[in-house]
C-alpha cells in the first residue's frame, strides 16, 4: 500500500471511489454498533456477581457499625482503609460515598462556588470570571461541569507524559484561574500516564489563586490490561511535601473494578480538606450506601485482592483493543492517514485522523449504524480545533461485533481522508 | 396526684426533694439509652434482610436496561413507576436516585443557588437576601440546609392541621420569601397531618417570588403504625389544579421501609421541572445506583405491596410509642407539666414542656445517660422561642430500654419543672 500523500490524482480517485464501494458495501449490512462510551462490557460484569449476595453470613455490623442504619457520614472506615490502601494514601485521607465519583467531583465544585472551597476569601459565585485548565484531549464530562458553571475553560495539551506544564506554570499566575482536571494514570482518552517530573511540577505549583484546586480524577488507578500494576505517585503525598497540601481532591472509583451502575466512589484529600468539607457535605446527607460499602469491602478486601481481581478484567479488555489496533495497524498505519495510541490501561484508543477528518469520519460512521463519541466531545466547548480526535471505546461490544466496527472505522478514515484531499 | 400549679411552697419542696432522689436513683444505674434520632431498631432492619440477596434468579435486566451497568439518569423505568404508585403521581415526574432524600432536597436548593429554577430571573447566590419559611418545629436537617446556604428563616407557628396559612399567605407576599419546608404527613416531630384544606391553602398560594419552591417532604407517606393507610392528596396535582404546576417538588424515600442505610430516595415534580432539573443533574453525575433500585422494586413492588411491609413496621413500632406515651400519661399527666400529640405514624413523639425546662430537662437527661435530640432543634436556629419543645424518638431502643429511657424522661421533667417553680 501507498501512503495517501504519495497517490497522484488519479490514484486518490482510485482510492476514493474503492473506499465509499466498500461504505456502501458496511452501510448495507445495515449494523447497529457501539464504541460510545467507556462502558463495561457484559462479560465484566460477571465477574463481580458474586459480590452482589454478600454477605453470606447474614452479619451486617463491621467495624462496629450496622450498615444497614444511618450514619458514618464520611463511610464505614473498613471501606476507607481498602481505597487508602489501592490509593497510597492514609485513611483519614479518605471519604467513602456512593456510587459515583463525577457526583463528588462536581460537589467539590459546587461547594467552590456555593461557600468556597478551605483557602477561598470568597464563594466562586460572587467572582466575575472563574478560568480552568483543561488538559485536552480529556474526559468530555469535566468539561461538562466546567460548562454548568459557567467558567471559561482554558485548553492545555496533552504530551506523552501529560499535560504541557510550561502553559499551565504560565496560566496558573492567573488569579482567575481557579484550578485544573488531571486523569494521571490512563488519561481518558490518550491513555497517558503523567511522568514522575510532571506530577512534580503539578504537586510544586505555586498559584496566585490561593484556592486553586487539583482535580485528580485517578478512575484508572488500578486499571491496567496490558502487563502489570504500574505503581504511581500518590498526589496527596507530593502536595503535602511541595507545602500545598490542600490543593488537591483525587477521585476514585469501583465503576470499572465492580459495576458502573452500582459501585462505590471516594475522594481522598488533606485532613484539613476532609475536615472542612465534612461539615458542609453534613449538610447535604445523613450517609451514603454503607451496604454497599460493606459488599465491596468483602469482595475486593484491599489492594492486592482488587488487582487480583483487575487480572479477570484484563483477560477480557486486551483482547479488544488487540483486535481494534490490528484493524488500524493493518488497514490504516501504512496508507499514513491517522495516528493513534497504544495504551496499557484504561479504556480508550484515543486516535487521530488528517485534520479536518474527525467529524467527517465520525458521520460516516454514524450512517453506518456505528456509535462513537462525538467528534470535538475530547476538548472544551466540544470544539477540536484541528477536527481530528476521535475516541474510541472498545469495552462494550462482543469481539465479533468490535472487529466489525472497526472494520468500518477504517473504512470511513480512508473515505474521509481521500476526500479531503481531494478538495 | 396533685397538679404541681396547684401545690403550695412547702408542697413543692417536697416534690422537687423527692424528684430529685428519683434522679439520684436515675444516675446511679450508669444508663446509656438513644432516644435522640429516628433510626429504625434492629428488628425493623431485619424485615428488609431477604431483599439483598435479590435478584435470586441472576437476571440483572429490567425494562431491558442492565442495572449493573452507566445510564438511565433518572432511574429504572419501573422504580419511578413503583414511586410513583406510592405517591399517587405520574411515573413521567418521578425521578428515582441515590440512598438519600435530603441529598436530593439539598440539591434542588443547591441548584437554586448556582443555577436558578425552572422560573427563576437570576440564581439566588446573585441575591442579597433570600428568606424561606420554616414551620416549626420541624426538622432541623431542613433548617441546617437554609443555614448552610444563609438563607433568612422565618418560623412559622405548626397547627394541628398544619403550618399557620395566615402567615404563610402573609409572607409570600415578600418577594424575597423563596420557599416553604413541609412534612406533610405525619409531620417531623408532632405528628401532625395538614388537611385538606391546608394543602389546597398551600397549593393555592400565589408568591411574590415567581421561582417560590414547596419542598414538600413526604418522609412519611406510608409510616402508620397505628391504623390503616391514610390517603392523602397529591401534591403536584393540587399545584397543576391551581395553575402552578412548578411551584413543588416532592420528595419520598425507602429509608424507613428498607434500610436507612441503603435505600433508594426519589423526588417528584412537574414535567416542566423534570426537563429543567434533569440537564442540570446530567453535569452531575452518569446515572444513581440502579442496582439497589432493582432490589427494591423486586421485593416491594407497588404500593400494595408496600403497605403489607409496612404492617410489619408498625406492629414493632406501635408498643414503643404505646411505652412511651404509658409512661407520660401515668407519671406525668396528672402533674399538668408537659402536654404531647398522640400520632398514629411518623418517628416522633413532639412533647412540650412547661416553658422554659425544654433545655434543662435534656441536660438532666444527659447527665443520666440518656441521648436526646438537643432542645431547640426543632426551631430554626436551634432557638425555641419557649424553651419547651423536646422531641422523642422511640424507635431505636429496644422496648425494655425505652421504658427505662421513658421513666428517666420523666423523672427529669418533674425535677425541672419543680426547680423551675420553685425559681
């Protein structure tokens, strides 16, 4: 095969007029597919059933606590030792909730903007403008919350080691700016894991705002699918010893280590946060799901039984993004028309067509009955400004079903892409 | 029995003498009782065991969603109608959620306060001053959340049939004057049932404030424990007949039917309301635990089905009522110093002391081991105006334990109200 940007005229045509044959051709197999979202498939749901009629022994008090009843605002505290212990943080440090670790990220920015966060003079919304840094590509939903609270969201790249800390240590002299999302370990969608120097540079910003706040989203912390458990900077850590141990909340999840539908979420912070925090979250709830708390803990029981567990998860996922990368590998790296990711964990192939393709690629699939995130959703105010990141998630679908989406992703790259250069 | 305002000087020294021997008596037995919360006992939590290890059949699809897995922000198609069969509403304006009501109640006015409601002009953290009202006593949870957000409370005066209309229509009038808090049923402490007439007075008021909000916290809905179900008007339907459809949301909860601990809550309102609310909960989070809404809805399925669970509640909660109230009518009616409702559901007994012994009758109490909720805390502020309301909350204690609790109770009111007498 040629590269695309060696064809001649006639030989694009060529190209072109083969690629929408074979559109058609996917069109009339009339598919419905999707690689939307980073959902787990059925088969890893499976893997966690048993948890769901724990426990056996009909005991339901631990650490002197019936979970069934109100109480323990902050979690039952066998729960919070097992996210400490995945975390590398103390337990003091954390706060069990329910199922959802958005819903705390956006009450820590609710909180922001209702009372302030700990160092704040004053609550977000009584501020004229509030700015964000937002490295991108990135997790669609970050931006959402940034958009519901109407800050500007300022865009950062991306590098192979995470975010451009040049732009950021630049920014952050900014009072405005108020804070920045991270996905540290398996950015969503690159499938990045930040380098020791950059989560150093991050820890030792020093903001003109003195709230200024790290939002660590670890939803990947212990999600690898490709080799082993590749340990990490504990964040808390290197804020406490930069001096700024306030500037920072990490979230963490068992959507992808148990259910998404039904898992449990924490944050972890400084005491002084957890402190402060508490007393405004007393006023939101009495407790949260200590149930299910209490399931999880005696499934997963710690660290090394959730990575034992994160093994049954890898033998599912590797295999799927072995089959989507061998589609890319084969059908689309020689003719030169898009880049993409190898990623160890996580759950997405973060690709990137010619620019000016993503959109185009993302409607061709479309019509071909193939779901994909859309096209710009990676980057603030859902605008790519070189129209070329598209997101895949291989989770979901049943192998058969992947290899036949990414039959047609392909497809559409090299329709796509021969029309561009065409004009 | 002699009514203490009927003793002479010297009578009354006696009394408060023997009083105080009784107390004696009291603390020598080193008690450690709760009567402090509306916790739900032990054997109540183990009526709703068999329902965690639901489904039994390791089906883990309803209305062709997997409940294991994201989506669905609003809930299971059939616990929104489960909710809604409780409620008497439309399916279409329930919205099923987390464990908690309160979260969903703090967020409805956390939302207020960033992004306005439906009809709001501006956000309410944009105002200078916004006031809501406050029938008390009443539930200091609600009152903490006013707090929190430093909102202006304004008491409102609890009837036997309700809030104090007059005042209420008063008050609305005051274009600052943003919304009203209601326990409808079985109100939180008294007991009390609004009637008819009232919840046409409520439903019918036209405010100042076009964004003025009923929380209408219907935590009792199904809580007789003594006698039949009591039907009771459906709120959003009363506002839709009197052409203000937006003006409530309501809010219900399997807190005090399953587990207080892991329960599903809801909130109902307008179609109008749900479109508005749900785009503001979509930045806030992918989807509730829909797993423990499955559970629910398989072993409570519908009202009916609700109600027969309910029996089983009020045969354990009906003789700790009866205890308590035996306890108050034999030692303390006859000495004329407290007067207290009878309900026939809710969680409380609302009692009311001579004025001014509220706050010293709970230190007595304290000093002797029993845990009540604190005096005051069921006005905002924590500021009872007469010092004499003091709420009792029978169901946790075991029944023994009460009546030991119940005679403390009573020891301490005699012993405070003689001090008090006497100057």
């Amino acid at each position: 095969m040629k590269r695309l940007s060696e064809m001649t005229q006639s030989e694009l045509i060529s190209f072109r007029d083969a690629a929408a044959k074979e559109y058609e051709a996917c069109k009339a197999k009339n598919l419905k597919l999707d690689m939307s979202r980073g959902k787990p498939g059925t088969e890893q749901l499976n893997l966690s059933n048993e948890m769901l009629s724990l426990p056996k022994d009909g005991n339901f008090v631990i650490d002197g606590i019936d979970v069934r009843n109100y109480g323990n605002l902050d979690g039952i505290p066998s729960c919070r030792a097992m996210f400490a212990d995945i975390l590398g943080v103390k337990k003091e440090e954390v706060f069990a909730a329910g199922s959802a670790s958005l819903n705390l990220m956006y009450d820590v920015i609710a909180k922001a903007y209702t009372h302030g966060l700990l160092h704040s003079d004053t609550p977000w919304s009584k501020l004229d403008k509030v700015k964000f840094l937002c490295p991108a590509p990135g997790y669609d939903r970050h931006f959402t919350i940034c958009e519901s609270f109407g800050m500007e969201m300022i865009t950062i790249p991306l590098n192979d080691d995470g975010p451009d800390m040049d732009l950021v240590e630049k920014y952050v002299k900014d009072a405005a700016v108020k804070g920045i999302w991270c996905v540290p370990k398996y950015s969503n969608p690159d499938g990045v894991i930040y380098s020791d120097a950059t989560v150093a540079r991050i820890a030792n910003l020093k903001p003109a705002a003195k709230d200024f706040v790290i939002m660590w989203d670890n939803a990947y912390c212990v999600h690898e699918f490709d080799g082993p458990f590749v340990p990490f900077k504990d964040i808390l850590t290197e804020c406490r010893n930069a001096g700024s141990p306030d500037m920072v909340y990490e979230f963490a999840s068992t959507s992808k280590i148990t259910f998404p539908g039904a898992g449990v979420a924490c944050f972890a912070c400084s005491e002084a946060n957890m402190a402060y925090m508490k007393t405004l979250l007393n006023a939101e709830t009495i407790s949260y799901d200590k149930m299910n708390q209490y399931r999880h803990v005696l499934f997963l029981r710690d660290r090394a039984g959730t990575l034992a567990h994160m093994q049954k998860h890898a033998a599912i996922m590797k295999p799927k993004f072995d089959a989507v990368l061998a589609a890319l590998d084969t059908k689309i790296a020689p003719l030169g028309i898009a880049t993409w990711r190898r990623p160890k964990g996580g759950y997405f192939i973060s690709l990137y067509t010619m620019d000016g393709c993503a959109k185009r690629t993302h409607q061709l699939m479309k019509e071909a009955g193939v779901v994909m995130t859309g096209a710009g959703a990676t980057y603030p105010y859902g605008k790519d400004p070189k129209d070329s990141n598209l997101r895949i998630a291989p989770s979901l679908p049943p192998i058969e079903e992947l290899r036949a989406a990414s039959d047609v992703l392909c497809t559409c790259l090299k329709l796509a892409a021969a029309e561009k250069l065409l004009g």
